[in-house]
C-alpha cells in the first residue's frame, strides 16, 4: 500500500535560506466541524486537500475507539492502562489542504476535543493486578488487544478500497504535467526567501527553521513558512486536483460495489461507535 507523504523532515535538504521568512499575519486558531460529506467516500478516498480534513477526522475516530475500548475494558477489571500521548490530527501532504495551511502554518491544525468519560475513565479497583505484578500486566496487553480490534473491525470496512485509491495516485508523481508545474517551485520559493530545489527540499529547510526558531517566534516562522508553501503549491494542485477528481470517478466505476458499501455502512457504523463509547466524530476546519 502507498504510504501518504505525512510532514516531516524531508531527507533531501536544499541549501539554507538566505533569509529569513518574514512573519505572517497572525490568525484565529483552527476550528473544529461536524459536518459529514455528502457522499461517505470523499472521506474514505479524498481528492483535494480539502477533503482529507474527512480523512483526519475519520483516523482520529478510529484511534479514539482503539482507546476506549480498551479503557472501558480496563474498568472492567479494575486496571489503569498506560499514559498515552493525546491523539493528534495527521494531514496528508500528498493531497496538501493549501488553504489550511496557508492559514495556521504547516502544522497546526485543530486540538482534537477530550473524550468522554466512557472512552477514558482508567480507576483501578481491587480485582485482576493489584500490586502490579505479572497479572496486571496480562490484562493490560488484554484490554489493549481488545481496543486494536475495536479499531481493526471498524478499519476493516474500508481499509482495503482506501488503500488501493490511494496506490492509484502514486503514478501523478510522474505525471509530466505534474513535473513540469513542479519546476515553477524553486523560483516561487526563492521569491518568498527560501532557497530548495524541490518540494523534499522545502521540508528539510522548514525542519530546520523550526528547529532553530525561538520559541516565542516559532509561531511566526510557522505562518510563514506555511504561506510560502501553500502559494507556490497551488499551480502543481491546480494540475493534480482535477486529475485526482477524474482518477476517482474512473475508479470509484471500477470499485463500484465496495463503493456502495462503504456508501451504506461506514456512517452508521461510525455513530454506533460514537454512541457505544462518547466519542465524537469531528473534522478540523480553518
């Protein structure tokens, strides 16, 4: 299966800046919505940057449910499960929501809300692993067994369709259409003072203002580095959005039944999720 190109650090650097970016203007902080696509599979196989903000809030949903049901296992036994760190949303920089990232910079996006009592409540009693011997430690792997196939059984309803889609964008890196929007981006860069040859290049050099930036400018460095990206990626995601879109038609007519599913049952199963353990199925919004 493609793996989508997550932010990182890229591992091929361009060489550093000549300058740095200047600051950009302050903004609100991300918001969060509940609203669903009109169609389920534009969650499941997003097509634009704006889509995948479905995307995210669908990982989340199920990394949220491999939570519960292991804590409300752990209740059950009377066990505390191990701190864990909070759940974060994940863009996906293959298909880049430029204006999200224009907007609140190249990581920061939506806090994702605490869940509710059923999904997190960990109080130990008397029962299986007092005193934290070799017992406790067997539950534990339990009550964490049973939270992954929570998660799994839920995944399962459209990992499969969701995987091959996103092997199907992997040729538009080829595309020569593609290619040649691509080389207008050192040049697009340079204007916003950032010297990199490729898009792997950008990252690196944002790596390591962000690494360097003091902390009380790291918020800036952050916008502005974000607002450069998002201008000079919008003449490559103006050939690679319209070319997803008919990808997606030719596909979702290949792909029809497990299409009509995904259509039929990912919604409802996400809401007896939603009601089984208090979670909420929300989606980060500029």
């Amino acid at each position: 299966m493609a793996v989508l190109a997550l932010f990182a650090a890229a591992c091929t650097a361009g060489p550093a800046p000549h300058a740095a970016p200047p600051a950009a203007a302050r903004t609100s902080a991300a918001r969060l919505s509940a609203a669903l696509p009109d169609d389920p599979v534009r969650m499941v196989l997003p097509a634009t940057g704006a889509e995948t903000r479905w995307t995210q809030g669908l990982d989340v949903f199920v990394r949220q449910e491999a939570r519960a049901a292991a804590a409300s296992c752990a209740r059950e036994h009377g066990i505390a499960l191990p701190a864990r760190a909070p759940v974060t949303f994940i863009r996906y920089y293959e298909l880049p929501d430029l204006d999200f990232v224009a907007r609140h910079g190249l990581s920061e996006s939506a806090a994702v809300p605490a869940a509710g009592p059923a999904a997190t409540g960990t109080g130990a009693r008397g029962g299986i692993g007092d005193g934290g011997g070799s017992g406790e430690s067997a539950a534990v792997r339990r009550c964490l067994a049973e939270g992954t196939g929570a998660a799994t059984a839920l995944r399962d309803t459209y990992a499969a369709l969701q995987g091959r889609w996103f092997d199907t964008l992997v040729p538009l890196r080829h595309d020569p259409a593609v290619l040649r929007a691509l080389r207008t981006l050192p040049g697009c860069l340079a204007g916003h003072g950032i010297r990199a040859r490729d898009e792997n290049g950008f990252f690196a050099v944002a790596d390591t203002q962000e690494q360097t930036a003091a902390p009380d400018r790291l918020p800036a460095v952050e916008r502005a580095l974000g607002s450069a990206y998002a201008d000079c990626m919008r003449p490559v995601e103006a050939v690679r959005e319209p070319a997803r879109l008919r990808l997606r038609a030719r596909f979702l007519t290949d792909h029809a039944a497990e299409a009509r599913t995904v259509r039929a049952t990912l919604v409802p199963s996400l809401h007896r999720a939603a009601r089984q353990h208090g979670l909420s199925l929300v989606f980060p919004a500029p």
